[in-house]
C-alpha cells in the first residue's frame, strides 16, 4: 500500500511569525490524530527550516527543503548545500518548474541536484511536468519520458521509497485550473509504466506519485480517487493551516 502524501510547497511565502502560527495549529490539530497512511509534508522556505523542525518535533510532519545546490561546497555565491546537519530533514524537492523555468535548471542539473539529496540520506521530490504550449502542441508524453529519462538516467532505486515524483502541469500551478483526475491519471499512469520499465513492477507499485497545480480541498478527492495518483504537492492552498488540515482530513477520509 502507497503511502498517501499531502505536501505543502510555500514558495517565498511566510515570516517567521506566520511559520510558527501555523506550524502550532497543525500540533495541535495532529494531537491524537490517527493519520493512517497519510503522511504530512511541508516545504517552508529556507530560513524557516530549523524552526519548523523545532515546532514540529514529534509531530509527524516531515519537512522538506524546496531545492538544494548539487554542489558540496565552494564558490557559489547564493547557493545553499543542503543542511544534513539539520537533523530531521529528510525531503528536498528538486526540478519543480520555477526552478526550471527562472533558474534555467536543466534535467541534468535536475540529476545532479536529485543525487546530491540521495547522496545526503534524503528523500528527493522530483518535480516534472509540461507548459501548456506543450500540451496544446500535443507533446506532453514526449516531455515527460524526457524528464524522466534526464532527470533519472543511471539513477540506482531500490524500493521505490527512496523517491517521490511530483506531476504539475506547469498550466495548472497558481493559475486556479487544475488538471482534471483523467487528465492528470493519463500522465501518471505513463509515469508509473516507465517505472515498471526501467525498474520493475514491484518499485513502481510502491512508489507515490504526487499531482500538483492548483490543488484545493474542493478538488482533492477527486484527483485522489484516480488509482495512480498519490496525494498532492500543494502551493496555494497548503498556505492557511485550515485549508491544509481539510486536505489532510479528506486524505485521511478517502477509501
Ligand atoms: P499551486 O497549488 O499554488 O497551484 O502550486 C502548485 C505547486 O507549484 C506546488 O509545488
């Protein structure tokens, strides 16, 4: 059985006083709560990653940077080596289409950035997914197997839960058009089939692939209710602490 995973990505969004606020309604709101196999994941911006750490200690919430630089350490000025000495990070999100997009991130950087987190111990979120230009131009099988296959060539996977994929149409984040769940099981169910190829069966049965763009609870069930989608990696929506518990309680809900 996959884990169902409800991941909420803040982008440059919060102070520390909104993290904290939010990180004491969601201890208190997890306080004897059965969550199943639901798992809780929340990206604050870098700053802000020792101190959720510290709010949420013994909660089970994991936490999860929002990227990594691929290099261990040097000249390069700007960019973070992702914090190990963290103790209790175990997420980094890599590739998502900001990154993509304003950083010019390549897939082979995109690799490289997914080995250093491996490399750390770490679970990566691996982020893919096509413009609408992409879409329209009816290419969006190609421009998935091609992340896949840049982002994850000669990549060694043993379980499946060494790694999350996050699918986000790159047209549905932040704009209030979400994929619909055919839309979006379509894709992922490429995605769970290329799995099978390169590795097998058994690996891509229990690995959770994430949708995300314009998630809400308004939504969630329905993308849930598709047999390969996972749970969400949720921007907007993740940011108000009672948008993010409804989410977390339909997941827990769903059948
Ligand atoms: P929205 O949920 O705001 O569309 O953002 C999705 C996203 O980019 C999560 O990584």
């Amino acid at each position: 059985m996959r884990d169902i995973i409800i991941a909420g990505n803040w982008k440059m969004n919060k102070d520390m006083e909104a993290v904290r606020a939010f990180c004491k309604d969601v201890a208190g709101a997890f306080k004897g709560k059965v969550l199943g196999r639901v798992l809780p994941i929340l990206a604050p911006a870098y700053p802000f990653l020792a101190i959720m750490l510290r709010e949420l200690e013994g909660s089970l919430v994991k936490v999860a940077a929002q990227d990594t630089s691929s290099h261990a350490d040097g000249a390069f000025t700007g960019e973070f080596r992702l914090p190990c000495w963290l103790h209790g990070l175990q997420y980094c999100i890599v590739g998502h289409s900001e990154r993509r997009a304003y950083h010019h991130e390549s897939n082979e950087i995109i690799r490289e950035k997914l080995l250093a987190v491996m490399d750390n111990g770490m679970k990566p979120i691996l982020c893919i997914g096509e413009t609408l230009e992409q879409r329209d131009g009816g290419i969006t099988d190609q421009v998935i197997l091609e992340q896949l296959d840049g982002c994850l060539r000669g990549v060694q996977l043993y379980s499946g839960k060494e790694l999350i994929i996050a699918y986000e149409p790159v047209w549905a984040i932040g704009t209030g058009r979400n994929a619909t769940g055919d839309q979006a099981q379509e894709v992922h169910r490429l995605i769970r089939k290329w799995l099978t190829d390169q590795y097998s069966k058994d690996l891509a049965d229990s690995l959770s692939i994430l949708y995300g763009g314009s998630v809400k609870p308004q939504n969630l069930e329905e993308l849930l209710s598709q047999p390969d989608i996972d749970g969400g990696l949720i921007g907007g929506a993740s940011l108000d602490s009672k948008s993010y518990l409804a989410m977390m309680d339909i997941a827990i809900n769903h059948k």
